[in-house]
C-alpha cells in the first residue's frame, strides 16, 4: 500500500517492466492510473468534452 496521489488515503501500486496500475481500495476497487511505458501514456487519462452553446 502507498499513497501514490498525497490524498492521505493508502492504494494499491502494480509495477511491472511494461506498465504501473493504482488502485484505491476505498472506491471499490476501480482503477485511476493506468501508466503504459513503452508508450509514455497513463490509458486513463482522458477529459470530457465540454460542448459550447
């Protein structure tokens, strides 16, 4: 267990060669942090769209 974001609240950390995976226990177990290195990408890291009126 680690804190990998500073919120004061401990999550689980994967780390592997090829990628890293966070996942907060206290949110039922989703995962927010998706890190691939080959690619240099977090695969979770996306915004939504805000559309203009």
């Amino acid at each position: 267990m680690f804190d990998f974001n500073c919120d004061s609240v401990e999550e689980y950390l994967y780390e592997s060669k090829t990628q890293s995976i966070c996942v907060p226990p206290k949110d039922g177990g989703s995962i927010f942090e998706l890190d691939i290195f080959k690619i240099h990408h977090n695969l979770l890291d996306v915004l939504t769209k805000q559309h203009k009126a």
